[in-house]
C-alpha cells in the first residue's frame, strides 16, 4: 500500500467515529466503538507498521525521544514513512480521548451538547478538546 492511500485509510478509519460520537453517542455501535476502542487498536497496527518500517538512517533510534533535537531529527530523517506514523499516533490517541470524553461525560450525566464542541476539538486540535473538555466537566459535572 503507498503512504498516501495508508494515510486515506487512517483518516477514513477515525471519521465514522467521530460523527457517531456526535451525532449518535447512544446508539449501541457508538457505545461498543468507544469501549472496545477497536479503531484506535487497528490504526496501532499501521503505526506500527510504518515506524519499523521507515528507511531513516538505519531504522529507529528511541533515544531520539529524549531530546527536542532527537525527535526533530527523526522526522527530519525519517522519511515520509515515520511522518505518516507520527500522524497515525495522533489520529489513535485523540479518538482514545474522544471516546474518554463520551464515556465519561455520559457517566456524569452531562448533557451531550456540552460534550459536542469538546469532541469536536479533540478531533481537529487533540488537547485543547480535552482541556475544555475538563474545563466542562468541573463546571457541569
């Protein structure tokens, strides 16, 4: 598969989440997506899949987490390979969040049209959908 149509994937993976946990947070599929987190553990496939497999300059070097410099230079290195699994990571992790969002403002009771604009910035801006997502929760919860 090229990058480009595992990126497709990936991006066609986590939408049908998201508009689930707007518009349909009760329906029994949203509820199963969001406890099984089966999407996030298939894109952790493709993120895998992509980071062992870059040709940056002589595979993976996880010491390159421990610094600004490292990190930069892996990306800058790494191909278009470790730049499409960086984006994999971040499509798994913010949905893990969305569906945190849902299931925990579900369990408190509050109402899902506070939790919606929460969502709607986890998917398009990761933390700050869960930052005002806490922010939600310590007033309306």
């Amino acid at each position: 598969m090229s990058n480009e149509a595992a990126f497709s994937l990936a991006n066609a993976l986590v939408l049908p989440q998201w508009l689930l946990m707007m518009f349909a947070p009760s329906w029994q599929v949203t509820q199963w997506l969001t406890k099984l987190l089966f999407i996030p553990a298939l894109l952790a496939i493709l993120y895998l899949y992509y980071l062992l497999t870059s040709s940056g300059s002589g595979g993976l070097d996880f010491m390159s987490f421990a610094t600004l410099k490292g990190v930069m230079t892996l990306f800058e290195k790494g191909g278009e390979r470790v730049m499409l699994a960086g984006w994999i990571h971040y499509l798994a992790f913010d949905l893990v969040a969305g569906s945190w969002i849902l299931r925990d403002g579900q369990q408190r009771g509050i109402a899902h049209g506070w939790l919606v604009p929460c969502l709607l910035f986890c998917f398009m801006l990761g933390p700050t959908g869960l930052l005002f997502y806490v922010i939600v929760r310590a007033v309306r919860g």
